[in-house]
C-alpha cells in the first residue's frame, strides 16, 4: 500500500539512494498503488540531499500540475532546491 512504499521511499533518501527511490516512485502504479504527496516529499527530499536540483524542481512541478497539492515540506524541499541552482 501507500505507506508501505512512502516508507520504503523514506528508508532509502536516509540512506542517499536517491535512484531506489526513483524507481519505486516509478512503480507505484504498476502495483495499483497511487503515490501521494510523502512519497513525493521522500523523493524530493532525496534528491536536494544529493545535490540534484534540477530532479528535485521536476518533482515539484509534476506535484504542482497534479491534483495533489503540495505541503509545506514540499515547498520547503522545492525552496531549498532553488538555493542551489
């Protein structure tokens, strides 16, 4: 479910797995399981940690034209992305 993968997402921006993340993030769907805003946020969050800003403002931007709405985390992630570029 949800959790279990924004869990699984959480455990690998901890470690900097930043690609892992990646790709559960990817497959969600093909496990019918809708990604919500934490496992964006684990992603976001993963990629500012390694440096990869310009991933990091996709994933905001595809948050933003979703019909998911981003949270403060999200546009503190997004805000610290933007630092860096």
């Amino acid at each position: 479910d949800a959790f279990t993968f924004s869990s699984l997402l959480s455990a690998c921006h901890r470690s900097q797995r930043w690609e892992v993340s990646q790709g559960l993030l990817r497959d969600m769907p093909l496990t019918q399981v809708t990604p919500n805003i934490f496992s964006h946020c684990s992603l976001l969050t993963s990629y500012v940690k390694v440096y990869r800003w310009v991933q990091a403002l996709e994933v905001f931007c595809e948050e933003l034209q979703s019909s998911r709405e981003p949270n403060l985390v999200a546009y503190t992630v997004a805000l610290q992305a933007l630092q860096m570029a």
